[in-house]
C-alpha cells in the first residue's frame, strides 16, 4: 500500500494537479490584478518547474519507441 502512494504515476498526477491549480491562480491574477508583478513571476516560475517536472516523469514512465 505504501509503494502505491509513492508511485511514480501518483507522483504525476499530483504534479499535473498542482500545475492546473497554478494555471487557474495565474489565470484570476492576471484578469483581477491583485498580486504584484514578483508574486506572479514567481507563480509562473513554478508552473515552469511543474511543467518540466511532469515532461520528466512522463519520459520515464512511458520511453519513446525505438525508430
């Protein structure tokens, strides 16, 4: 039970998560504007990071095939 919880396919879907939460928080700053200019940077920063983290994993899990 516990390797399911610290699976990689868990570990992406949590990221992939994560990333659609931030999408959806930078979406209603920018419409709104109540965060400063550093706190979205660094929101959009992260969403990056989530981004690569969850490309990452996906090459892990699922290799592309030999041509």
């Amino acid at each position: 039970m516990d390797d399911n919880l610290h699976s990689p396919e868990r570990r992406l879907i949590e990221l992939r998560i994560e990333h659609a939460d931030l999408d959806s928080l930078i979406d209603q700053a920018v419409l709104s504007r109540p965060l400063d200019d550093l706190t979205l940077r660094r929101l959009k920063k992260r969403r990056l990071v989530l981004r690569d983290e969850i490309a990452r994993l996906h090459a892990e899990l699922e290799p592309p095939e030999p041509a």
